[in-house]
C-alpha cells in the first residue's frame, strides 16, 4: 500500500508520490505535499501549455514561466489556462 499525503491542490489525503518529480529542493516540495493524482494533472497541464504556448525548455526564461506556473497550479491560484480549451459542460 502506498504512503498518503495531505494534498494542497485536492485537499485530501490521496497516494504520494513515491520519489521526488525533479530535482533538488523544489522535487521534495513536490513529493512531500503533492499527491500522484495532482501531479498528474499538472503533467497533462504542463504539456498543453508547453504546446500552445511553444516553449523552449531550452530556455531558463521558459522554465521560470513553467515553474511560476507550477506553483500556481498547486497553490490553486489563478494559473495560465489554454486558451484553446473549451471544458464540457
């Protein structure tokens, strides 16, 4: 059975991740407060605004960005959404 966390983004105690999602002290952040459902999200998430928007990983000023983008998505803050999405109703 895996490990439950306390989850920021959902509010409740969900399956944590099992090893931190990137490295250094952000990925521990990450592991000790985001549970696997809500790191999942992010992912999808992350690569819809890494297509629509066309960003270069490459570029430390698009990491920023993702980044910034990141902590509002876990924060539940008013993060960048694709403006080409439309939700179903």
């Amino acid at each position: 059975m895996s490990a439950k966390i306390l989850c920021k983004k959902l509010k409740k105690d969900l399956p944590a991740l099992s090893s931190p999602p990137m490295p250094g002290p952000k990925g521990l952040e990450i592991m000790n407060s985001i549970s696997e459902e809500a790191w999942e999200m992010w992912k999808s998430h992350q690569t819809t605004l890494i297509n629509e928007k066309h960003l270069d990983m490459s570029n430390a000023e698009n990491r920023k960005w993702l980044i910034e983008q990141m902590d509002k998505f876990f924060n539940n803050e008013d993060y960048e959404k694709a403006s080409g999405f439309k939700a179903l109703d």
